[in-house]
C-alpha cells in the first residue's frame, strides 16, 4: 500500500462523518468475497456516500491520495467484480436509493445506484410499466445491472439491460460530473440518440471509468395478456435450429432453452447422467399481447415454426411444463429463481459461469464441447440459451455450483469455467461481466488495436488509475 | 439435542451463497412488495450488518479464523434483533438454521466475554429470581385477584406480562372466567422460560432453568399449557423440543389465539378499525399467522393490513436483547412500525405479544396499542 491510511480514513471522515465510514476488520471481510470463485480480497476501507457531490469529493481525495475505489452496489454479481484487486475504499452506494422519475408517456424511469430491482418493479408496477428483470436476487441494482451489460427477461426481444440505457450521470475519476445522452445536451433523460455514445465509455467497463450516480433506462408497459409455449428437443443442435427460426419472428419477449441439468432443482452437485428416457434440452417462449388476437397471431407464428423444425425431421416436440416453472418465466423478479435456489442449494456456496455471447448457430459446438469439459471434471453441463432481439445476439452460459468448503472443489470449477470460455472463444463468443481470469483469455485473442484503445480511455479518464484497478486487466 | 454449536452449524453456514435476497423484503404479488425488512441493516446500512448473508458472513469469520469479535463483528451480532425477517426471504439451505446460527454465535461470543454487559444482568437476575427483571417472584401474582387454581388449564403468563404489562393477565384471566374455564397459574413459582437467555446466547444459563421451568409445568398434573407471550410461545415449543425433558412430550402447548379461536363467542361487535402486528415469535418463527387474525374478525374489528405483514411484518425492534442493550435502536425501529400502521389511519394496533406492546407503546403512536386479548375482553 503506497498511500497513508489513517491520513485517508480521515478525509473519509471529514466528508461523509465517521458513521459511514469503517476499517472494521469484519466490515472489510464482509465485502471481501461474492459468490463466485474470484479470491477473497479485504478492502482497505468502506465507506458509504449518500450524495452525488461526497462523491465527487471522494474521488478527488483518491486522486490526491492515489488510493484505489471500487464501487459497489449490492454484491451480487457472480463475476467478482467489486472485489478489491488491490485493495483501497469500497464505496457502497446503497443510500443512493431514490427512484427519481418515472414517466409514463415516455416510458422511461431514472434511477440512482441502490434502487433494487425489487423497489423498481413496485414502483413501476403501479404505473403498469415493467422492466427487463433478471433472474438475480431482487435485492441486486438495477443499474449496476445495466451498466455491466446484464441480461433481463420479458423484455428480451429489445436487447440486454445496456440497450435500455437512455441517459446518464457520471461522476468521473477526477471528480468532474458529467451527464450523457439528451440528460447532457437538455435536462431530459428520454434517449441516447442522436448524439456521440460516450456513455459507451462506462457501459460494460466493470466499474473502471468512473461512478455512475443517475441512469435512464427504458420500461415497457405490462401486456395484458401472456402465454409461454414450451418445447423439448434430444439435443442441442435441434434446438438451436427452433430457436434460429422462430427467433427470427422477434416475437417471443423471451426466448430460452435449457439443458436437463439445469431444469434440475437444484443443478445436480456433483454430476449425474442424465436418465435415458428425458430430452436433454427444454425451451419456453414467453409470448404476450394487447389483445387476444395479438398473442393468438403470435401463438400461429410459434406453430409455424415448430411445424417446419419437425417437417424437417427436428426432435423439437411440445412438452408440458409444470405450472409453477411456467409462472416462475413470467413472474419476475423472483426470489425463487432469482435467489440461486435453483443454481446452488446444497452445494455449497458457490456459483460461478462461463456467461458469454456466443453467436446462436454456434452454439451446438460449443455446448458438446462443454459437455465433455464439465462431465470430466464431475459438474453438471447445466447450460442455458438465450435469444436476445430476435436472432441478433446469442447468450450462453453455464450455471456451475460448488463447494466453497474444499479449495480443490472451487479450483475445478474455475478451471472448468475457464476452459469452457476458451471454447466460448474459439467459437466467436465474448464474456460478459468477466472476472480478470476470463479477460485473461479475451486479451490473448483480442485485436491489438481494440486493447490498446481500451488502455487509452481508460488513462484518459483515470490517469492515476484509482478506480478499481487491476479490474479491467489493462492496467 | 440441545443448543446447536457454531461448529455443527458450518455446513449450513455454507450453504448460504452471499445472494443477498435476504436484505429486503419482496413478494410477487401482484402487485409487488418491496420494503425493507432487517431494523439493524436500516439503521447501520452496512453489509456487515444486513440481512443473514451479514450473519453468515460472520460465521465463516469466526469458524475459519478470518477476524476476531471486532467491534462492528460484535455490534452487528447484537444489535440484530434476530426477528427472522431475513430468514423468511432466504430461498438456500442455510434458510432453517439462520437464527440458530445466530444464537450459536452468540454463544461464542458470550464464551469469549464479548457480550452486552445488559445482557449479563438478564442472566444474573433470571439465575437469581428467576425472571429477567430481578423482581421478587412473589410480585409475579400482584396481577391477579385471586389465586387461580384448579381446572385442566394451565395458564404459563410469562414474566414480562406478569410484571411489565399487568393488563395482559389480568384481561386473560376475565375472558377464561367469561367462558367459564376454570384454569391454574404457577404465580411465584412460574419459571421464566429462558428465552431472553437463548436469544442472547447466554446457554448455560438457560440449561440451569429450563428443566426447571418444564418440572414446575409438569408437577401440577396439568397437560393443556396455554400462553398470552408469543416469546414463551415460541420457546417452549421449539427450543425445548430439542431437549429430553422429562414429562415434556406429553405437554400440549398454545398460544391464547389458538386457544381461543373456536371458544369465543362474542356478545358484542367491538367496531373498531385496527392494524395487526405480527409478533416475530408467533408469527415467522411459530407460524401462527390466522388466528389471531381469525379471532379479530370474530369480535368485529375491522381488520387492515400493514403492508408487511404475516412472514415479511417487520419487527418491533424489542426482540433478540435489543430492547435491553439498544434501547435507542429498538425504539429507533418501533417508531418505524408504528409510523407504518398509523398510515392506515386505523383506531388500535393490536398484537399478540407483550414485549411488542411494550415497545410499539414506547414509540408513543397517536393510537392505542392493545394485546388482542384486551380485545376480546372488551366484546364478553
């Protein structure tokens, strides 16, 4: 540690009040580690600022002390992200909690760090409007879920949670506040469009460019009506080829398949076979309407599709889901699927995954070499699938428990998942919300013009590298 | 049997994936609640003290050597009102044993003499007297106006209604005359339960009385065991159930509400609009949530609901030692609650628990706090 504690503990003081500000050895241990198998690492100290402007203050004492700055929202990522490579000030925005504005004839909400994604679905709720849930713990940030390119659901023919991104305010390394999008050119958050995409200089940056204190985002109002349809296939190849054609209807709101072992509740840990007599791949469409024939035409459309898929010998037949894994697709946010319930009861703790995008017809490959990697390695190849705008973007991952009890049970499984991401690599596929050990593999690969611009915002924006460093890997 | 150790515990502990659906309190619906649901995480902010992923945090700290019992490590440990909200959200396999996680790690800490003098205090005065108050056992009867005596009913009052909330008994002991049920009380010689002890993890302490408390219930013959204390509710049904007191499985143990449900049959309407506050003990952790509930309707109250109510009511803030070592705090969280149900713009906000009533008076709301049995009282 190259900079003085006690001077900037202090400081923390003089700005927030010694209330908010800790060095406790149990606070630091408490933010520490997540979910997944990155390495435990302690902050130096945590702190939690309640306005834009202790922020700012903030990072110009970082600045000044060149000391480290994670932000942090609710640590629920599964990626590592907000444990300190080096150490530093956690700042936990958690008390900037408010639901600034919603409108409702523009559809869009803006939000400060700490809204849960469980306080945002009751406000909007009672407007009639939804956003794009995860399946995360409703407790997560809904804009640190945005910011890092996190899936939603239902809303998933718009895109990822980063397409529903209409403004925003950010406060950057050095202090200064900054507003992008029309928030920047006119005080109104409604779109990103048609100026210059510097907000693309914070979106998927991990926390390395700056604190983001205010996001627009897009919501959608709730259909009145809703369906999910749901199939089985033998094998992946068959089921990609239903998705790639029905998908490219872009009338599903959500459009996924997964494999046997992820339809287990809970994934079975260590791996078990499947039984002989069960498909190995399921998919739901959750499909909805304004009216009854909005969602029937969309029901002929899926119909369609399958029709074709079996006329050209597909496995995919309809299969029955049970009721309540049906209302969990469109029940969100869940504290059922979205609490890891269903990923790591009785495993032990951990969860971690390869979460790429993986281009959709690519995704037979890389799943039979999935398979093969985690059936070696005693995990089970619980992968899911998802279509995202149609066909335009693939996400593949595998939900991958394990014991955090046993260093060599957590070692197999990061080891799995790295392996699995190499052939995620191979294939076309990028990670998304990657630990430092997935960059690892990115950067290997990676157009050296691509790296060498990332390294230059990066210093344009943080040049004394105070905000999370180590994180993005560059620097 | 008996009290779980830390280190039976740490499979459990594991089993805890730090998701964090602890922290806040959310349902579906629709339409959709979202409130918060931990008074110390509200108070403190922290993630070292929000919701059991704090709890569970502390635990592998302590099992695997990560920390000492720092000051904040301590603080969190008992400033938590172990009110089971958290426990009530946790979708894991370390759902059933939260609160005995942290009791067991209370424990630890009473071991390592890192505990709230307060609580010290409870335990020396229940040891000696035999009730956490340190009042003469005799004053456990200055409720009642005659000694009750006789009958198949023992009525188990509870050291907090007999010697803090005296109004509590007192209507208890009109409405069994009401109805003519003849019942028995163990007055001087009603041994607390314990809990005050377990929950502050105060174990040996508990041990001494415990059998104790059991012989006492036991020696008079009496099977039918009735209780208006949620606390002692939940106690001697699920901490005692652990342990192999003699006479103790052939005693049938309820709540007043559960009692009195099919007994009741009022004489008059009580007309009143009340809010129900579900007590930790006889709601999340007893899962008696429709009875007390049932019982209201049956007197004609007009019954509205908190939003948080049934497993996500969010707690008085007395419980789990609080009241005693952070009487700021507990009142801190009480004034919450209250501020919650005077929204409604009811007339009474009743419960089913004197500690509640106690502290949810403390907050000095601009509308009557009740027991329920008060209630019932009124419309015999």
């Amino acid at each position: 540690m190259s900079w003085d504690k006690e001077r900037v503990y202090k400081k923390l003081v003089d700005i927030l009040g010694d209330e908010w500000v800790s060095d406790d050895e149990f606070v630091r241990f408490a933010y520490s580690y997540d979910l997944s198998f990155v390495e435990p690492k302690m902050p130096d100290i945590v702190a939690l600022p309640e306005t834009v402007e202790e922020i700012q203050e903030i990072l110009k004492m970082a600045n000044e002390e060149k000391v480290p700055v994670v932000p942090f929202t609710a640590g629920t990522n599964i990626g590592g992200l907000c444990i300190p490579e080096k150490g530093g000030i956690i700042l936990d925005l958690k008390r900037m909690n408010r639901i600034i504005e919603i409108n409702e004839e523009m559809r869009y909400a803006v939000i400060e760090p700490g809204v849960s994604h469980a306080q945002l679905a009751e406000a909007l709720y009672r407007k009639g409007l939804q956003f794009g849930w995860p399946v995360g713990p409703p407790s997560a940030s809904v804009l640190a879920c945005a910011i890092n390119h996190g899936i939603g659901h239902l809303t998933g023919r718009y895109g990822l949670n980063s397409q529903m991104i209409t403004s925003m305010e950010v406060v950057l390394p050095t202090g200064e506040l900054v507003r992008l999008g029309s928030a920047g050119i006119t005080g109104s958050w409604h779109a990103l469009y048609p100026v210059p995409r510097l907000d693309g200089m914070f979106i998927g940056m991990l926390g390395t460019t700056g604190i983001v204190t205010k996001l627009g985002i897009n919501v959608w109002a709730i259909p009145d009506y809703r369906d999910v349809l749901t199939v089985s296939a033998e094998n992946i190849e068959d089921m990609t080829s239903y998705m790639i054609r029905w998908g490219r209807y872009e009338a599903a709101d959500d459009l996924t398949a997964v494999s046997w072992w992820l339809a287990q509740i809970p994934i079975p840990y260590p791996y078990r076979p499947k039984p002989d007599d069960e498909p190995e791949w399921f998919s739901y469409s959750v499909i909805s309407g304004y009216t009854e024939k909005e969602l029937e035409a969309k029901r002929e459309m899926w119909e369609m599709a399958l029709r074709e898929e079996q006329e050209n010998g597909s496995s995919v037949k309809e299969y029955e889901y049970p009721e309540e894994a049906k209302r969990a697709r469109t029940q969100l946010p869940s504290q059922i699927v979205g609490s890891t319930k269903n990923y790591a009861k009785s495993a032990g703790g951990g969860i971690s995954w390869p979460g790429t995008f993986t281009p959709a017809p690519k995704w037979p490959e890389a799943f039979n070499r999935w398979k093969e990697i985690y059936i070696r390695r005693g995990l089970s190849p619980s992968v899911r699938v998802t279509l995202y705008r149609g066909t335009h973007y693939g996400m593949l991952r595998a939900m991958t428990p394990f014991d955090k009890r046993d260093p060599e049970k957590i070692r197999n499984a990061k080891e799995a998942i790295v392996e699995a991401l190499q052939v995620a690599l191979d294939v076309g596929g990028i990670p998304y919300k990657p630990p430092i050990e997935f960059l690892e593999e990115v950067y290997k690969r990676a157009d050296p013009g691509y790296v060498e611009l990332v390294k230059r915002v990066k210093d344009m924006l943080d040049p004394n590298n105070i905000m999370n460093p180590g994180k993005l890997l560059v620097r | 049997m008996g009290f779980k150790k830390l280190e039976e515990l740490k499979d459990a502990v594991y089993m805890c994936t730090y998701c964090g659906t602890c922290k806040v309190a959310y349902t579906y619906g629709p339409p959709p609640l979202f409130a918060p649901i931990c008074p110390q995480g509200e108070r403190f902010k922290f993630d070292a003290y929000l919701g059991s992923r704090s709890k569970s945090a502390m635990a592998k700290a302590i099992l695997t050597g990560a920390t000492g019992w720092t000051d904040t490590l301590v603080n969190s440990l008992f400033t938590c009102n172990v009110c089971g909200g958290c426990e009530y959200q946790c979708q894991t396999d370390f759902k059933p044993e939260i609160l005995h996680t942290i009791e067991a790690l209370r424990y630890e800490a009473v071991k390592a003499g890192r505990f709230p003098k307060e609580h010290g205090r409870i335990a020396e005065n229940v040891l000696k007297y035999r009730n956490p108050y340190g009042e003469d056992p005799e004053r456990k009867e200055d409720w009642a106006d005659s000694k009750y005596e006789g009958g198949e009913l023992l009525y188990f009052v509870g050291c907090t209604a007999a010697l803090r909330r005296p109004e509590i008994p007192k209507a208890a002991a009109e409405v069994f005359k009401a109805l003519g049920i003849e019942f028995t009380i163990l007055g001087k010689d009603e041994v607390c339960c314990g809990s005050p002890l377990i929950r502050t993890g105060q174990w040996d302490a508990a041990e001494q009385i415990m059998g104790e408390t059991i012989d006492r219930i036991v020696e008079t013959g009496i099977t039918d065991v009735v209780t208006t204390c949620a606390g002692c509710y939940k106690t001697l049904t699920r901490d005692y159930a652990s342990f192999d007191f003699k006479g103790y499985d052939k005693l049938k143990f309820q709540h007043i509400t559960q009692y009195l449900l099919d007994k009741i049959n009022p004489s008059s309407s009580l007309g009143m609009k009340v809010t129900y506050h579900d007590p930790c003990h006889l709601g999340r952790q007893a899962e008696v949530y429709e009875e007390p509930r049932e019982i209201l309707r049956k007197i004609g109250a007009e019954l509205i609901e908190m939003p948080r109510n049934r497993g996500n009511a969010y707690c008085c803030g007395a419980g789990g030692g609080v009241k005693g070592a952070f009487p700021d705090l507990a009142l801190e969280t009480s004034k919450k609650r209250v501020e919650e149900a005077e929204s409604l713009g009811i007339e009474a906000i009743v419960t089913a628990c004197p500690f509640c009533v106690r502290n949810l008076q403390d907050a000095e709301p601009s509308v009557p706090v009740y027991d329920i049995i008060e209630l019932v009282r009124k419309t015999l």
